[in-house]
C-alpha cells in the first residue's frame, strides 16, 4: 500500500491565557442635598407661621435660615455639583422668600393697625377734654340760681334777713353768702362775687350803722381770703320799699360772664 500524503499538523503551542478585559469605570450615585431638604421644610413653616402676628417674628428667623440653606443647596445642585435636589432647593428659595415678605407685609399691616387705634384713643381722650372743658365752660358762664360757679369761686346765696335800722332809721336787710376760693390767688367777696342787690329793679345802698347788727362786719366784703379757703359772707342794704321782693345777683368783677341769683319774698 502506498502511503497516504498528509498535510502536516500545525505546531501544538502552550496554552494562553485570554486577554484581559478593562472593566467599566464605576458610577457614583449622587445624594440629595440636606440643605435643600432642610430649606423646604423651613420655608413651609415659615409660610404657615407668616400669617400668625407677633409668631410671625419666629417665620422671620425661620425664613431668613431657609434662604440661606436654599441657596446653599442651589450651588451644591448646580450641572457638575456633587448633589442632587434642584427643584428641592428651589422650592425652598421660593417658599422662604414668600414667608419673608408675607411676614414683612403683616407686621406692617399690624404697625399701621395700632398707630391708627393710638390716633383714634388720642382723639378720643381729646374729645373727652374738650367736652370736659365745655362742660365746664358751662357751668360757669350764664344765669344759675341760688348757687354755682363763677371766674374764681363757688357761691350759695344764703338768706336775706330784715334787720336794724340804719342811722337814717330806714328798714335794712342782711345777706349771707357762702363762697369758696377757687382761684390760685388771694380774692375777696368784692372781686370774687362783687354781689349787687336789687329791689324794684334798683340796686340797693350797702347800710351804714350807728349800730351794728350781732354778726356783721362792714368789712367783711373787702376782707380776703386765700386760694381753696372758704367762709361766709354778710353784707347789709337799706331798703327802698319794705315789702318788695329782693333781687341778690353774683358776679366776678372783671368778669360777668356767669351769674348767680335769688329772689327773696320779704
């Protein structure tokens, strides 16, 4: 038999080993920034709080920290930043900035609330005073009967007595008065209450006595007395007609503006 041709075999070569594969780069997962979290739930408690007065001051702090954070949070959330939350830190920047200005606007709402409620308790007062003094503009000014207020004292026609005759031997009477010194000064009866006296509507003479009746004192009209004293007055007339009536008017001297009168049956 002849032999076959066969193709020789290719050398046999060791075994080698497989080339090495470079692996994938690992991916780093980025977390949520803290701050924009933190920012977020302040500025919705500031948000709420906003609206409460004097509370409002505590969304203030609040408000102004979460803004803070928030713009933290924003540049850490920027395109190559090393976290993740954008919109949260946003969120945040919004609802701490509408919580500052709600706040602001409320406080000023309450300012202007309380300036107003001063303004209207100060006109009020001012009314009050001024009523006051009208009410006491009148109660010293026009006609009073029997007693009242004049520019400097406080006076009460008394009584009007008949009594002695006077040197001429004609009737006479007494009037007593009552009177307070409201004024910060020295008064006497003749300028405080300058008192006149009428009859058939003429004034009627101060009597002169050669006598004088028990308790009169013809100077007692021009006797002071101090500011806040008080005492009691007599002065005498001569009668023109001993039966009319008596006519007894009060009045300060350089000021007639309020009166004070009594008629007297004799």
């Amino acid at each position: 038999m002849s032999d076959v041709n066969q193709s020789p075999l290719p050398p046999q070569t060791p075994n080698q080993a497989p080339a090495p594969v470079n692996p994938m780069p690992p991916t780093t997962q980025k977390s949520t920034s803290a701050a924009g979290i933190v920012a977020l739930i302040l500025g919705v408690i500031a948000v709420v709080f906003s609206f409460i007065p004097i509370i409002n001051n505590f969304a203030i702090i609040l408000g102004v920290i979460g803004l803070v954070l928030a713009i933290v949070a924003i540049v850490a959330t920027k395109k190559n930043g090393k976290k993740k939350g954008r919109g949260l830190a946003i969120a945040g920047l919004v609802l701490t900035v509408v919580a500052l200005v709600i706040s602001f606007a409320m406080q000023a709402a309450a300012s202007s609330a309380i300036d107003d409620a001063t303004k209207s308790l100060s006109s009020s007062t001012s009314q009050s005073a001024e009523s006051d003094d009208s009410k006491a503009n009148e109660k010293t000014s026009g006609e009073q009967k029997n007693k009242g207020d004049l520019a400097n004292a406080h006076a009460s026609i008394e009584s009007v007595a008949k009594s002695n005759n006077d040197y001429e031997g004609k009737p006479t009477i007494l009037l007593t008065i009552k009177w307070k010194n409201t004024s910060d000064t020295n008064q006497s009866a003749m300028s405080a209450l300058n008192p006149k006296v009428y009859q058939n509507k003429k004034t009627l003479d101060t009597a002169i006595y050669t006598s004088a009746p028990k308790g009169y004192d013809q100077l007692d009209e021009t006797n002071e007395i101090k500011a806040g004293a008080e005492t009691t007055t007599v002065l005498a007339y001569t009668l023109d007609d001993a039966s009319a009536d008596v006519e007894v008017e009060l009045s300060d001297l350089l000021d007639n503006s309020a009166s004070i009168v009594r008629t007297f049956k004799l």
